[in-house]
C-alpha cells in the first residue's frame, strides 16, 4: 500500500555562536520556522535509535542539515581556535604547522518513523491462504473469504501426490485447465505459491501415494483400509526422486514460490508417525532432505520439527546441512511440550517459525476439537472456546518468532478480527531506516560514507543466510532525476551478513561507502533492500510511514552530485 509524504518543508542555515558548526531549522508550509536542536536532532538520538522514548517527533519534520566543520567530524571550531591559541602563545614543536579549517561539510539527517499497520507484501513473511486449486470453483473461494484473500501474501498447496502425478510422469501443473489457470491468477494477485506434497494416506479415502507405484514394487502398509508406502523402501525414494525433481523444475522460481515443505511424510505430512525402523531414521531424513535441496536451489525450504526424527537430527541435517528453515503445525493446542518451545527459541533467528494453526473452526458452540477428552484438556488450560485458543495461538506465534500463519478455514476474521491486524502489525520482519546521515554534496567517482541505523519492528526476521538465498538481499543506494521512476545510479552495499541478524530490539548501526558515477547535478537520493539476484531489483518493502516511495526505493532527501 502506498505512503504518504509528511508534507513539504525545507531547511535554512542558521549561524550559533558556540563553537559547534550550525544547526538547521525548519521552514514549516505555513511559514513558520522550527528550530531542529533538542528532541528532534538526530545527533542526540544515537543512544536511542530506534524511536527513544525521550525525543519528540512532529509529523514532517525530521529532516536536520549540519554544518561540520574541520577536517575532521569530532574537531570542532572551539578546538581549532584553542589549537591556534596555545600555538600564539609560544607552545613550541618539532614540527611547527600551520592550520587552516577546511571547508565546512554539509550533512543531511533523517529520522524514519516506523510504520506498525501497513499490509507488507514480502517473501517468506505475512498471512497464508490455503487452497487446493483441484477442489470445485477456487474463484469462488477467494470471493467467499475476500477478507482473508486481501491480506494474504502467500497461497498454500497441500495436497497429495497422486494428485500432482496421478500418471507417471504426467504432471498435473503442465496439462490441469484449473490448475495453469489457478497458478496464473495467483500470481496476477502478487501472491506467491507454497507447497507440501502428502504421501502417507491417514484421513484420506483414497491413497495419497499413486498406486501405480505400488504397481511398481514399493512395499507399504494400510492406514484404515488405504495403502501407504514405507519411507524406507527404495522403490519408493526412487519414484519419489523423480518426482521432486521435476516438481523443482517447475517451481523452483523465488518470484513465483515462496516456500515449499522439505516434507511430506507421517501422517498429514508433519513428519511423525513414520513407520520404519530408528535406525533408518537417519538415512530416510537426509534422502528426503537432500532430494528437496537439490531440487530447489533457489527457493526456501521448511520442515516439520518433532519427535520421530529428533530435534538434534533436525538441526544436523534439515538446518545445518541443507539450510531447510523449521516449520511448526499445531499452534493454539497441547501438542507442543517444552521442550519443543525451547527448541524454536534457541533456533531464533537462525530459523524464524513457519506456523500453523492446530485446529479449524467448527462452528459457533461447537467444541475445539472432535475429540472430548482433548477438549476436556484444554478447558483445563483456560481455553473453553475457539476464540480463545486463536488468542492463544497468536501468543504462541508471537513468542516463538513467527514469519507466517495461516489464515484460512480458521474464522479470524469472523471471531478475532483485531488479531489479524495484530499479526500484521507484529508478525515477520519490519525493517526500517531509524536514521540515516549523507553528504548535501558528492564528488563523482570519490567515495562518500553514508551512515544507517536499522530497525526491525516484527518478532521475526529475513532468513537471508540460508544457501537458497545465500545473502542475496542488500542494502542499497539509487539517485532519481527530479519526477523519474527509474534509478540513473545505484550503489550495493557489498555486505549483507547483517540482514539475517537484524532482529527486534537489536537495532544494526552501519556506514556504507558508495561511489556514483552519475553525471553532476542534482538528484533525489533513495534507499532499499534491493535483490542482487535480479538486476539490483529494489524487493523489500520497508515498515517506514514518513519517507516517500518511488516503487521499492524510498527517498530520504536531496544531494548534488559535483565534478570530481
């Protein structure tokens, strides 16, 4: 959604008499002028970057120039003219100098005011809408939950994969009417697929392996009457193989895919209730993983955590062999010990937690779940309705460092309006410049600092270390000519081992050194998190309310490019 701008103001030199250079003031649009020393000079903000609580911030006026004399930013003109005293004076040297200040340097301030409301539309963050495109009439769907639709940043497959390839080698992406077409809108609405692929047939009235690879030799077993491979079986990793393969082929695009599950097995796909033997735990774990990883180069991989596999084996493998990022389903329900809530403490921010709700809604006095002992169980834990298992929920998501939730068939429109909004405002990443300081001028081809501090307002964080995206996401710098849309100039910081380290309370102070090559003359200066994957694409857009947008790049002020 777009920003606004905080209003037109410009700043006037103002001389000051005590020896630190000059401050700015503000001529407001009524024509008022507003001095920028005290609670809006960012000079004194830097113990407290990230909106202190002693500053105070009128909206639009947060801009500050400063003056800076000396060759160096810490010499003050005091300094320099008791340097020069005790020099009058006869203070002798062995190698008596001359100085001379330097010519002043003109800095612009600003200060970036967090936005905590706005819908933002990132990978790997934000609502989950979940849809089978092969159920009747998925249009229809999105008009019925329209609500959920709107706010959703990622729609989510799960689905069995005999419906994928109910033929071998017939995949339903490539000949499926419903389904080119379902790919196609979603990707019109800006929203970015996500998939689990379910082998193992529990609640299911028809298998959710194709039987033709049963036809082939694959052992497998019955879960109430419906077959089901063992994970173990050769044949079945061979078909399976393949499959992933050319399911990578297809999907392995960050632009059009947001995650997939480096799952599928156990019952509903959670990875537990695997039925082989805990010495095959280790070799069935690293195939599927490994499969998934080769596959899907690109694009983030998530997995199940539990206690069929082991949370060591989880890390060891999943994590810090393949990069595979930890999901959780079963959110809002007595299923997480505490053990497992540790666990998604101490993998934050390595991981941030893709979550899932355990229960759907039923219906109003309907109970929680089908099960009454289960029910029984919860009253105990203070939730006796379904309204207060999505408030404890939203709890838990928030306090084990959630990226994503879903939101479909869960009712929080219909019962928890405000906790949707909640998630938005609090949920992923939420970065922001809290300040950034440049040069009013720059010298072509010469390098110019710019200083930063970043702010993450959400619990979780941009997973930019994993080999899938391989610090992919930079900071960057772009000069825009006076109303162009396009960048004559972009500068990449090189680094970007911070990003997936910015987390909430832990603001990055950082200095980039830039260099244009831009003609001189005068320019708008933009920052983003650009994609140095696709051309210095700016992609992130940042939680700022008071900086205007120009796509992705937001500006922070004006500077003049000079001859070097």
């Amino acid at each position: 959604m777009p920003l606004n701008d905080t209003g037109s103001s410009k700043v006037l030199p103002e001389s000051r008499s005590d020896g630190r250079g000059s401050i700015g003031r503000l001529q407001t649009p009524d024509g008022g002028v507003r001095g920028m020393s005290g609670g809006l000079s960012v000079e004194a903000q830097l113990g407290e970057p990230c909106l202190p609580r002693r500053a105070t911030y009128s909206p639009g006026y947060v801009v500050v120039n400063h003056s800076v004399s000396g060759p160096r930013h810490g010499l003050t003109r005091a300094v320099l003219v008791a340097m020069g005293i005790l020099a009058l004076a006869g203070c002798r040297s062995r190698s008596p100098q001359t100085i001379a200040p330097a010519s002043p340097v003109q800095t612009t301030s600003v200060v970036g005011l967090p936005d905590n409301q706005t819908l933002l539309n990132n990978p790997a963050m934000g609502w989950v809408f979940y849809q089978n495109p092969l159920w009747p009439h998925p249009e229809l769907v999105w008009r019925r939950l329209a609500a959920e639709w709107h706010v959703s940043n990622i729609v989510y497959w799960r689905g069995p994969w005999s419906d994928f390839e109910p033929q071998p080698g017939r995949y339903v992406w490539r000949y499926n009417p419903r389904v080119i077409t379902w790919i196609r809108k979603v990707r019109a609405a800006h929203k970015r697929l996500a998939f689990r692929v379910l082998v193992n047939s529990k609640d299911r009235r028809t298998p959710a392996t194709p039987l033709w690879v049963k036809a082939q030799g694959a052992r497998g077993y019955d879960i109430a009457g419906v077959w089901t491979p063992y994970p173990d079986d050769p044949v079945f990793q061979r078909d399976f193989s393949r499959f992933i393969r050319a399911f990578g082929k297809r999907f392995d695009n960050p632009r059009e895919t947001d995650f997939v599950d480096a799952a599928g097995l156990g019952w509903w796909g959670e990875m537990h209730h695997l039925k082989i033997p805990a010495s095959h735990f280790d070799q069935v774990y690293n195939w599927l993983c490994g499969a998934y990883a080769k596959a899907f180069p690109h694009v983030l991989l998530v997995t199940n955590f539990g206690p069929d596999v082991g949370l060591k084996m989880n890390i060891r493998i999943a994590l810090d062999k393949y990069g595979i990022l930890f999901r959780r389903d079963g959110l809002g329900s007595l299923w997480i010990n505490a053990r497992q809530k540790q666990f998604m403490r101490n993998m934050f921010p390595r991981s941030p937690l893709f979550g899932e709700l355990c229960y759907g809604y039923r219906g109003p006095g309907k109970p929680i779940d089908a099960n009454p002992h289960i029910d029984q169980r919860l009253s105990q834990h203070g939730i006796h309705n379904f309204s207060e298992d999505l408030e404890w929920a939203m709890k838990q998501a928030l306090e084990y460092h959630a990226n994503t939730l879903n939101i479909s068939w869960s009712a929080w429109f219909k019962l928890e309006p405000n906790l949707v909004q909640k998630f938005i405002s609090r949920g992923g990443y939420r970065l922001y410049p809290a300040k950034l300081k440049f040069p009013a001028e720059m010298q072509r081809g010469q390098p110019c600092s710019i200083e930063q501090t970043w702010c993450n307002a959400g619990v979780g964080v941009l997973p930019n270390a994993t080999p899938q995206w391989n610090h992919k996401y930079k900071f960057a710098f772009a000069l825009f000519k006076k109303d162009a849309a396009r960048p004559v100039a972009v500068a990449v910081d090189p680094s970007a081992a911070h990003l997936s380290t910015l987390i909430k309370g832990r603001p990055l102070n950082r200095t980039s050194v830039v260099h244009w090559s831009a003609a001189p003359g005068e320019y708008k200066l933009a920052v983003a998190i650009v994609d140095t994957t696709e051309h210095d694409r700016a992609a992130i857009e940042l939680a700022v309310r008071n900086l205007p947008r120009i796509g992705r790049w937001y500006v922070i002020g004006n500077t003049h490019v000079s001859r070097n």
